[in-house]
C-alpha cells in the first residue's frame, strides 16, 4: 500500500499545525502543558479539517450555480 499523502491532506495539515501552534504560542507558559498540547493538537486537527471541507463545499456549490 503507498503511503503518499495527498496534496488536500498535506494542506490540512499544514493548517492544522500552523493552528496549533497560534494557539499554542498564545498560552501562558504555565499552561503549556503536555495534556494542553495534546487537545490542542486534536482541536486544530479536527478544525482545519472542517474548515477546509467547508470552504470546498460553499466553493464547489458556487460552481455549480455558475454552470
């Protein structure tokens, strides 16, 4: 099986750490804990992902209206 990661799942990725790590940048650094970190991390995992099939859905559906 190949590994190969898609360009979609690379670009949620890429927003899932560049989320995280505003998130995680703004915390105090008393907070910056590795249970923190970790629900951080699945937080900005799930929201990228959400946020992108968001977008693509509103873009595709405006597409289509354009047809």
């Amino acid at each position: 099986m190949d590994n190969q990661q898609t360009v979609l799942e690379g670009i949620i990725e890429d927003v899932a750490v560049a989320l995280y790590q505003k998130w995680y940048n703004a915390l105090d650094l008393e907070e910056r804990t590795e249970e923190t970190s970790k629900i951080l991390q699945a937080n900005a995992n799930e929201t990228s992902l959400w946020v992108i099939q968001t977008f693509m859905n509103k873009f595709n559906d405006a597409a289509e209206e354009l047809k």
